[in-house]
C-alpha cells in the first residue's frame, strides 16, 4: 500500500506556469510503482492527464496536455511532479496521483491501485 499526498495546486493566469508535487509514503520500494496524473473538473469526468513508467524512461500524455505538460519523478524522494506550462482556463480542475503496478493499463483509472486526495489547479482567464 502506498500513501499519496499531491501539492503544488493553486491560481494561476492564463499563461501561467504550475508545478504539481506527488509525494509518496510506503513499504514498497517507490520505483515499483508507475505513476500517472489524472484530473475532474466540475460536473465532469475524472480523466487521465500523464503517466510515467517506474524508471522515468517511459512517458505518456493526454492530448489536450501534451507539449505543455511535463511529467517527472524523483525515485530518490519518491516524488512525481507534474510542470504544468502554457495553462488555459480549460486545464481547471482537481488534480490526483495514482499509483499502478503495470504500465499497461496506465490510461485507465481502474488500472491504478492507490489515490491522492488531489489538489485544486484554478486557471483565471
């Protein structure tokens, strides 16, 4: 089992920049695990955002983030960022880390094993 703790969230212009943290707490070795960012906006679904493969050496992004979202981690800190750049109002939502034992599966939600309780990323326009 592992514990999720995202921060990094808050208000931002449109243009702007954020940098979502995911810290991990668990028994495992933090490397075992893929990692992926997921998010909801009001009144809609939850939806995958990027995933990233237990080395870091694997990556994978939503089309409606990719080329101004980065997807990083830090085995060492067991940590996973998410460098948010380039934001538009339609990046608003809450956003939560998961964390997954096979990268197969790393798009869908029921593919992942434990939850953050997420955090709030506003883009004002």
């Amino acid at each position: 089992q592992v514990q999720l703790v995202e921060s990094g969230g808050g208000l931002v212009q449109a243009g702007g920049s954020l940098r979502l943290s995911c810290a991990a707490s668990t028994g495992r070795t933090f490397s075992s695990y893929v990692m992926g960012w997921f998010r909801q906006a009001p009144g809609k679904e939850r939806d995958f955002v990027a995933a990233i493969n237990w080395s870091g050496g694997r990556k994978d992004y939503a089309d409606s983030v990719k080329g101004r979202f980065t997807i990083s981690r830090d085995n060492a800190k067991n940590t996973v960022y998410l460098q948010m750049d380039s934001l538009i109002p339609e990046d608003t939502a809450v956003y939560s880390c998961a964390a997954a034992f096979s990268y197969g599966s790393r798009r869908r939600q029921d593919g992942y094993d434990c939850w953050g309780q997420g955090t709030q990323v506003t883009v004002s326009s």
